[in-house]
C-alpha cells in the first residue's frame, strides 16, 4: 500500500507532467470506483489540468473549469504516465487521454477510488474533508505534535496511524520512526515528555523526506513505473525479525499491537508502565 512518500513523488510528477493538458477523452471500466455515475463523470472530458497536489494518501489534481480529481490507490495499485501507443496494462480502472496524445493510466489492485468533486464541494468531501495535517507540511512542527498530543491518551503508535490526526502514515513508516525515538508503540501517550515528543518529531520527518529523496519503497512505482529505492537496507527495525539492532545488537522481535504487527528493539524500546 503506497503511504505517504510514495504519494508525494507521484503528486509532484503529475504536476509537471500534466500541467495545462486539455483531457479529451475518460474512461472508468469499473464504475464502483467512482463516486457517480459514468455519465456524469464525463464532464471532466474538456477539463485543463492545472496542478497535482497530495495529502494522506490521496492525490488531489485540479481541474479547469471547477473540479477536482482525487485518486487514492487503496491498498495498492499503479499510476501511469505514458504516450497513447504505449504498451500499458489490460485492465485499469482510470485512462484519461489528453490533447497531445499523452495519457495517464490507473490501475488499483484492489480499493481504489476515483472522485470527481467541485470546488464547492471539496471542503465537504466525506473521506478527505476530515485528513489531518501531512508530516511534510511546514505547519507540522514539533510544537504543533506536542499540541495535538495534548489530553490525549491511548498508544502512541495508534495516535500516528489514525488519519484524522497525521495524514500519510501508514504501518510501514510508522516503524522506523519509533525506534529511532525510543519510543515502544503501546507507550501510552500522556507519559510522553516534551523532549521524546520533539524526537519522535525529527524522525518522523527524517524517515519521510529520506523515503521521498530515494523515489519511495522498492516494491511500489512511480509515474513512469520505475520502482522506488527505499527497502530493507534502508529499514531501521521495520521487518527484521531477529536481525540485530543497529543500535544496541538486541535481536528485533515482532510483535502484535492491535490489528497491525509492530517491530521493535526490546532493549531500546522499553515499555513503561503507567504510573
């Protein structure tokens, strides 16, 4: 599943890939995907791109006049950029060919969603109105974590996956970042000091921006399907059972926290209690 650097590349290709192209023909084979009727998704035939912009997991690429397009690839899925006699794949969920010939292709594996909303309409948009702010917005300080954490209470690592409070983590990258602030992912949140807060801080954003600068996770695309070069020699503690740690040579273990499985250092990511 593309997490939030994968999603940052491919926001930033699009925009300089299909900036001021006039779409002249859509086709959506699988209409479950879209949030309206086929038909009505027509009317985005005629549309100039202007800019692609991304928050969470979702691409956000405005439209000329007055819409939208959001895509989220769900739990997997390809977004190509390529010329209309190019070779692409038999079956996709989105082709939109433009003016000069180019077309952009998508593919979901499995959950994808394709929304066309107006302008009018996006502040109220029901699964992204609500995103909480992404780790690469110059607002995301340490300042602004310790604020959000305020009051609350439960697993810190649940805190991190909840979209409605950062948008764009996701069980792969929310890892690393706790290891590298010491951090156990069930440590419970109003046991945090400020100074553990402005660490997990720095590596959040560290992790992230490394990810982005490499092009994303190995086994997911960009634009033009050429895979990403952040994998296991990048990872920290992320899937490496019974490997050693990189810090203190303990054994990383793999355990169950919630519905995901989390991957820590036993002696670098004690478990404190609530006093």
């Amino acid at each position: 599943m593309p997490e939030l650097p994968e999603i940052e590349n491919l926001a930033r290709q699009m925009s300089k890939e299909l900036h001021g192209k006039r779409i002249i023909r859509a086709e959506s084979p699988q209409p479950k995907c879209l949030n309206m009727p086929p038909r009505d998704f027509l009317r985005i035939v005629g549309k100039t791109v202007k800019d692609t912009t991304s928050r969470g997991k979702w691409l956000f690429t405005r439209l000329e006049p007055g819409d939208y397009l959001l895509l989220n690839l769900g739990m997997g899925g390809d977004l190509l950029f390529h010329k209309k006699s190019d070779t692409v794949p038999e079956k996709y969920q989105l082709r939109l060919t433009f003016h000069d010939d180019a077309e952009l292709t998508a593919s979901f594996y499995w959950f994808g969603y394709i929304h066309l909303v107006s302008d009018e309409e996006l502040p109220r948009h029901k699964m992204t109105s609500k995103l909480g702010i992404s780790p690469t917005d110059p607002e995301f300080t340490a300042e602004r974590l310790s604020s959000m954490l305020a009051g609350k209470r439960g697993a810190i690592k649940t805190f991190l996956l909840d979209q409605k409070n950062i948008a764009g983590i996701g069980n792969v990258y929310v890892q690393d970042p706790l290891f590298k602030a010491r951090l156990h992912p069930l440590r419970k949140i109003q046991t945090l000091g400020e100074p553990e807060i402005k660490a997990l801080h720095e590596a959040i954003c560290a992790v992230l921006n490394r990810s982005i600068r490499l092009g994303g996770l190995k086994y997911e695309k960009d634009l033009y399907g050429r895979h990403g070069r952040y994998g296991p020699r990048q990872f920290l503690v992320a899937y490496k059972t019974g490997k050693p740690c990189p810090k203190c040579r303990t054994k990383v273990v793999k355990i169950k926290t919630g519905s995901t499985a989390s991957y820590i250092c036993p002696r670098c990511q004690r478990l404190r209690a609530v006093s």
